[in-house]
C-alpha cells in the first residue's frame, strides 16, 4: 500500500468516527448523564461562585445498584452529605437534617437523563480538547436558544463521559458559577461502610419530610399559571407551614433540565408591605410580585426576565 | 333608562346599551338600587335565603374611589390626591423622572404594580426563600451545607 | 352540587360545573351572555371607569357574601372580607386577561381573603377538596346561607318573601309568565319570547313592568329593614 493510499485510508476512518459521532451530537450528553451515576469515582473538586469557592472531597459509587454518595467539604466548618439515592442526609456542626430531595443534581450529576428537552431550548457546539485533572476531555458547549436561560460549558470525560468541569456564563459571557475537579481516580472498589460510618440510620433524626398535613393540602391548587418561559416544566411542589401557623407557603419548582426556578407563593401577613421588582444576589435573581394577599418570589440562577415571567405567570 | 338595568341585571344587554347606562354617571346610585331589589326578588323567587345583610355597594365604592385609578395597566393617583406642583420645581421632578426610569429598567418593574407595592430590596428577601430555592435545586455543595446550617 | 336542569331550547347549556352538554338538538351559543358582559365591564373598569365596576360589585356582592358565609360566620367580619375582597380585585384588574371569567378569578380572591383573614385570627382554614372548591365557585348551587340568623333578620326575611310572592300572584298572567321563566327556570329573552310567542322587546319589558310593581311593593319593606339591619 502507497504512502497516499495509507493516508486516504486513515482519512476515511475519522470521517467515518466523526459522521457516526454527528448523526447525534447529543448523545454524549445522555452517554455523561448515565456515567455519573453508574461510575465509582473519587476526587477533589474545587467550586467557585461570585461570593465564595470551596473544594470538596467525593466519594461515588454505585454498589448492587444503588447509588451512593459521599461529599466532604474541606474548607471553613466540617461538614459532609451523603445521599443513598433517594434521601439526603446533611450533616453539619453535629447536626443531622434529612431531605428527600426529588432532583439529586449536584455536581458532577448535574445532567438530566431527558436530554430531549435540553435539544428544545439549547444549541450544542463541540469545543476544544483540554485536560482537567490530569484526563482529556472534551468541551461541550450549550448556548441558550433564547434570553430565559444562561450558557452551560461542560467538558465531558473523553474515556468514560463523566463531566469533570462546568462553567455557567450568562449573556455577556460572565462566568456565573464553575465547578471543576482538581484529582480523580476511577474504578476503585468502594465498601457501603464507608458512606455509613458517619451516620446512624437505626437513630431518629430530624426529619424534614414528615407532613401528611401539606401533603393533602397541596392537591388543592388554587392558582393557574400562564404562560411559562419554553422548555420549563414543574418538576416538584413543596409546602411548609408559615410560623407554625396553619397556612402554608408554596414553592414550585420548575427545570428546563439545566436551569432550575422556584416560584414561591406566600400569603402576606397583616400589616407587611408588599414588595415588587427584582434584585440580583450573587449569581441568583429574584423578583417579587404582590397579587390578591399573596406574595409572589421567583427565585433562580436565570436571567432576570426568566424571573419576572415566572413570577407573572401566577394567577388566581 | 330602567328596561335597560332590568336587561343589565339579566346580561341582556348590548355593549353599547351598557355605554350609554355607564354614562349616565348621575344615576348610577340608581342603577345600583334598582338592580339591589331585582336580586331580593331573584332570590325570593328562587327561594334562596334573602340576606341579612346590607347593601354594601356605597361602602366598597368609597372605599374604591380612594383608589388610583385604573388606566388601562397602569395606575392614575386620583386629582384630589395630587399635590399643585409650581413650574420651578420641573428640573427637580425631570431628574426623579430620569432617576426612576433607570431603576425601572435596572430592576424591571412592572408598570402595573399595584399601588400599596414598595419596591423590593435585597434585605426584604427572607432567607428561607433563598435557602429552600438552594436546598431543592443547587447543583453547588456549598449551597446545599449552608441550607443545612440555616434549615434549622 | 345541584341537580343539572336541562333547558330544551336553542341555547348554551351548562351543567353545573359549567361544561357544555352535548345534545345535538341544540344549537349552541358561542358566547355566555353573562361572561360577555362580565368582560365588558372589566374591560371598561380597566381602562378607568369605576362606574363600571360598581355595576360588578353589585351585580356580586351577594354571591360572595353567600360563599364567604360558609368560612366566616359573624356577619360584621363577612361584610369587612367581602369589601377587602372587591378592594383586591380593584387594584388587580389591570392584570386580569379574562382567560378565566370575572366571577370565577373573584371567588378566587374571596376565598384567599377569607382564608387570611381566619388566619390573622390564629383560626385553622378548612382544608377544602377540589370538588368543594368548585362547588364554592358555582355561585347558582349556593342557595343556603350560612351566616348566623337572629329571630328579628328571619322575621324580616319571610316578611320580604311574603311580599314578593303576594306581589307576584297578583301580577298579570304575562308579566308572572315572563318573569316566572326567567328566575325560575332560567330562560333567556330568545326562549322566552319563543315560548311566548311574543318579540324580545316585548319580553324584555314584561320582565321589567314585572319587576318595577313586586319592587314597588318591597320598597317601604326594605327601607324600614335597612334602618334595622
């Protein structure tokens, strides 16, 4: 075989991987959603928002399928949280508070396993190849299709998909909120003990779930909502007593599977002034709205007007 | 004039039946008394309990007239609520005006406020709000830890 | 909930959760009368005229009397919520679109005010299922009051009652027919006048003559029962 036929060959053969890669692009973010929550890992990783950075040591693994994970902060108080999949236990200054938390997307789990509605309300661009952590991966990037949501930089494990760094821009490409890891190993064999020894499950803790009060009260909606912004749907819908009065709060939640709002409906007291407008806090945005005795707060690392459709959206 | 409130009472009336009743600004305390009887009629007839009750119209109305007026989204301040303002004060309202044209845009208020509204700042948001926001959806441990510190 | 009644003519109808019924003798409408008017008021309140909504707040005070009367049962605190309420749907109408009617976005207000206000007084809101809520909000199938009576306000109620059915039986055979069809049975003036075979006009003036001689005989009834309310 001639040098030139050598090389028409090799050719071939990335244009074939790179056309079998572009007839779905997006298949590596549903191939990164999978391994993050099938994947045993361990590392550091190093977060950073506009107020404060902080790393964190992880320990994830997945055993008789089950997912466990344990997350360590190792800057300011100790304090550690360990999920089992489907409660979330933060431990903190000896305390213990229990969540049951529907959407579990904490970094590096912060891809939904729909990508189909991410493809609605997204662009996908490939960028550029860098190692992080000591592993190449690639940059993908998905742009915001309109103005109700920021920009999300992901660069995805070349080997086996796990997002390794996420960077969140907004519109004029300000760097919002990033997460990267610094060290990581893959494949070790991890023992349930391990996510355990912290935490006695046969004790009784505080538990934030217990409330068969709001549970039947929450069927009882009594607002309608208007038009949402594309792409997010209500994904989860707490309650909490006011003061431990016998009214409740409301807070919906709502995704487009990356940008997260919660809409809170709050009845006003007697004699409070209600408040309308929106202000920026960090990387959040929160806006507010008065209507019929209930104040209205859109709270989400979303553009401004996200918030202010949300919080807009409510009627009674 | 009174064939038309019997048909208001029974929404059998074209809108521009209603245009001319509405104008009428002098006999609507009429309108109101009369269409007061039909319904103690109605409800004799349809032998619901007739009400104990006064006739709350006035109250709710004077109440209402106290309020800005409606102007299509936004709010007018009733005149006798004004104050005169002289023409040497205009430089000073003209640089408010400005002023609250840039805070509108910063902070994006909606022009339909109502009018009892105060506009919101950063120590006015409670911070169990921002914590069940974190609690519920961050994808940042930092956040989740500090709900977990405040939660209690 | 009340039994449905069907009117077998040539208008909408509505079951009492306000869906329409398929009955494919009928020609259906494509407005509610009602709810046309309801815009146009609100329309017209809207745009400043408080005329206009003096005519909502007549036109349902006593129906959201009635609906905070089976939350609230001291008279006094039911005036102070309806009036609170009708001052919140005031400063809200801007916002209202009319995607859901005028009567039905009220109640909802009503039922908030209610809620806060027995709240405020460190009392438990009853919880209410969706069908309560819906029944609440069917003004027509809330005849019951359920506001606390005194033997003085029963009295003065039969003594209306009394008047009105006295009037009524003493009106000529086609004013008692017009008006009969129309508050009891719930016809329109189309179905009315088809029925009577008479034009609208003349139904439309039947109905009031009606009105106007029962009214008359109630007027000094009602006069003395406001000085004693």
């Amino acid at each position: 075989m001639t040098l030139f036929k050598k090389l028409f060959t090799l050719l071939l053969l990335v244009l074939s991987f790179a056309s079998s890669a572009m007839d779905d692009p997006w298949k590596i973010l549903d191939n990164s959603a999978k391994a993050s929550h099938k994947l045993n890992y361990e590392g550091i990783f190093h977060s950073q928002t506009s107020s404060e950075s902080n790393s964190t040591h992880i320990i994830h693994a997945n055993i008789d399928k089950k997912e466990y994970c344990l997350l360590k902060m190792l800057d300011g108080a100790p304090s550690e949280v360990f999920s089992d999949g489907e409660m979330v236990y933060v431990k903190s200054q000896n305390r213990l508070i229990i969540k049951k938390r529907k959407n579990q997307f904490l970094f590096p789990s912060i891809l939904p396993s729909d990508i189909d509605n991410l493809k609605a309300n997204y662009h996908l661009l490939f960028g550029e190849k860098k190692r992080i952590a000591d592993r190449m991966a690639q940059l993908i990037v998905l742009t915001a299709k309109d103005d109700f949501r920021f920009n999300y930089h992901i660069w995805i494990d070349e080997k086996n998909f796990l997002p390794l760094k996420l960077i969140v821009t907004n519109n004029k490409n300000q760097t919002i909120e990033q997460s990267s890891f610094t060290t990581i190993g893959f494949n070790k064999v991890f023992n349930k003990d391990i996510f355990q020894k912290n935490i006695d499950l046969s004790k009784l803790y505080e538990n934030q779930n217990k409330n068969k009060f709001v549970e039947n009260y929450v069927s009882n909606k009594f607002w309608n909502l208007k038009k949402l912004p594309s792409g997010f749907k209500e994904v989860d819908l707490i309650s909490r007593r006011v003061n431990g009065l016998n009214i409740l709060d409301y807070q919906l939640i709502f995704s487009d599977g990356l940008a997260y709002v919660s809409l809170f409906i709050r009845p006003i007291a007697r004699g409070t002034e209600p408040k309308e407008g929106v202000v920026t806090i960090g990387s959040t945005n929160i806006s507010a709205r008065y209507q019929d005795g209930y104040q209205i707060m859109s709270v989400g690392m979303v553009p401004a007007e996200t918030v202010s459709t949300f919080s807009g959206a409510i009627e009674f | 004039m009174n064939e038309k409130i019997s048909s208001l009472f029974d929404s059998e009336i074209n809108n521009k039946e209603v245009d001319t009743l509405l104008s009428k600004k002098n006999k609507m305390a009429g309108v109101r008394s009369s269409m007061s009887d039909y319904q103690i009629i109605s409800d004799v007839m349809k032998k619901n309990t007739v009400l104990p009750k006064n006739n709350l119209t006035d109250k709710i109305m004077s109440a209402i007239d106290k309020e800005p007026t409606q102007m299509g989204g936004l709010t007018k301040v009733n005149s006798s609520n004004t104050a005169t303002i002289s023409f040497d004060m205009w430089p000073v309202l003209a640089s408010l005006a400005v002023l609250v044209v840039i805070a509108s845009t910063a902070f994006n208020i909606e022009v339909n406020s109502t009018s009892q509204s105060q506009l919101l700042a950063k120590e006015d948001i409670p911070q169990e709000i921002i914590s069940a926001h974190h609690a519920a959806t961050a994808n940042n441990m930092n956040h989740f830890v500090q709900v977990g510190d405040s939660a209690q | 909930m009340q039994p449905l009644k069907v009117v077998s003519t040539n208008s909408t109808v509505y079951n009492s959760s306000n869906n329409k019924l398929d009955n494919s003798k009928m020609e259906i409408k494509p407005v509610n009368p009602d709810r046309a008017l309801d815009q146009k008021l609100v329309e017209k309140a809207q745009k400043g005229d408080k005329q206009a909504f003096s005519i909502l707040v007549e036109k349902y005070q006593l129906k959201l009397y009635r609906l905070i009367s089976r939350m609230v049962r001291d008279q006094s605190e039911i005036e102070d919520i309806v009036q609170d309420s009708f001052i919140k749907a005031y400063r809200a109408i801007g916002n209202f679109r009319g995607d859901s009617a005028f009567y039905t976005w009220l109640y909802r207000i009503g039922i908030n005010t209610a809620k806060n206000h027995l709240v405020s007084l460190g009392k438990r809101p009853k919880a209410m299922d969706s069908n309560e809520i819906e029944e609440m909000e069917n003004y027509e199938s809330m005849s019951e009051l359920r506001v606390s009576e005194t033997p003085e306000s029963t009295m003065m109620s039969n003594q209306i009652a009394e008047t009105v059915n006295g009037a009524i039986q003493n009106l000529p055979d086609e004013l008692r027919e017009a008006i009969s069809l129309r508050e009891i049975d719930g016809l329109c003036y189309e179905e009315i006048s088809e029925l009577m075979d008479c034009p609208i006009g003349t139904v439309r003036s039947r109905i009031f003559r009606a009105r106007e001689t029962i009214a008359e005989k109630l007027k000094p009834l009602i006069e003395t029962s406001n000085k004693r309310w």
